[in-house]
C-alpha cells in the first residue's frame, strides 16, 4: 500500500494509534456535488424551527432530539428512518406534540430542501463520526450546525466557524444552544454564510481534489 486516505485528522489520529505508517497517511475530506440552488439572503426571510437529518440511533443523537422535542414549541423537521424511528413517532403521538414532522427517508436533493428551510441543524451524535456528510450538507445552504465536539465534527466547526459545538453528553447544553440561535438569527445567519463560504472552497468535489502519493 503506497498510500491511506483518512477523511478527516480524527480519523488519521485513530491511524496512528492502531500503528499504520505516519508518512502514508493523507488526510482528504469528504466532498459532494452542490445540488442546491437558493439565494441564501431571500432563504432567512421564510426559515423557521430545527432540522435533524440522519440515522435515528440512540449512536446519532435520538435521545438528545427527544429531548429537544420536549423543550421547545418551534418547527423540528426529522429526516431519515432508523430503529429509534417509530419510538420517537410514539413519543409525539403520546404528548402530542404537533411541531414535528417526520419525513423519513429522502434522496439527497430532498434532503437539501428540507434543511435549507431551518434556522439550524442539530448533528447530536454520540460517536466519534469520522467526517459526517449532513454537518457538511447543511453548511452548503447557509444552515448553521449546533453538534457534539466529537471526532470529525469538532473539525468541521473549527474550520468552518460554522456552528456551535456542545458537549454530547449534555442535553441542556443542546437545548441552550438551540434556544439561543433561535433567538438571534442574525448570529445564526452568519454562521451560516460562514458554513457556505468554507464548504464551497474546500468540500465540492471540484475543490476537493486527489492529494499526491
């Protein structure tokens, strides 16, 4: 093997710790086609509430989107199918809480459209994802991030500046960060352009590139 392709500095980390060779491995983030057509500044006139997209697993956050449910009385959409799906469905049907929308699972341009219309995307995983695909995805439509300061995550924000990292074990933590850009959606808009503008210099395939052995 001439050379390992890590996708994030997380994932080279956990490289080096199970012995792979230093000098071969190089770090190429995940890129995507940008399939979204929409005038960010026209978008923030018209958006409203919180949207998870993802793998409804106790591993992604379901028990932190629980909880946000419970919390707050704005728009959450939810995309994506999983085995905390129906458990969730259950839990809204039984509090009746009307704000939520279940969409299930949608193709990536769907997908898009779903999460260009919220203030902010909640990525609460409780694992150590290596680069994750729909923190990426939101930032290209102007959508700020509020996720767990784990793996790859703390990279994208860092670099991004944008979005809100929170510690994963702390459901109160998600809620204040929600809350609060929810509130200030000017905050909000600008981490959102910030998201865009890295995402467009760094992730779209075309800017991506293949690194050199």
């Amino acid at each position: 093997v001439n050379r390992f392709i890590a996708v994030s500095d997380f994932v080279r980390e956990q490289h080096i710790k199970s012995n792979f060779p230093l000098n071969k491995i190089t770090v190429r983030n995940n890129g995507f086609n940008d399939l979204s057509e929409l005038d960010i500044n026209k978008s923030w006139l018209h958006r409203e509430g919180l949207v998870y997209a993802g793998r409804l697993s106790v591993a992604k956050g379901a028990k932190v989107l629980e909880h946000l449910i419970k919390n707050l009385d704005c728009k959450i959409s939810v995309v994506g199918n999983g085995p905390e799906l129906n458990s969730l469905k259950q839990f809204c049907s039984y509090h009746q809480f009307d704000h939520v929308e279940f969409f299930g699972k949608l193709d990536n341009k769907a997908t898009l459209d779903v999460i260009k219309k919220a203030v902010v995307s909640v990525v609460p995983s409780q694992c150590g994802d290596s680069y994750p695909t729909v923190a990426l995805e939101s930032l290209s439509v102007g959508t700020p991030i509020v996720c767990s300061s784990l793996g790859g995550l703390q990279e994208i924000v860092n670099a991004s500046s944008g979005g809100e990292l929170v510690d994963h074990n702390n459901n109160n933590d998600f809620l204040h960060c929600v809350k609060n850009m929810m509130s200030n959606r000017e905050k909000a808009k600008k981490m959102g352009d910030n998201g865009m503008k890295y995402i467009k210099e760094n992730n779209l395939e075309e800017a991506v590139g293949i690194p050199p052995l």
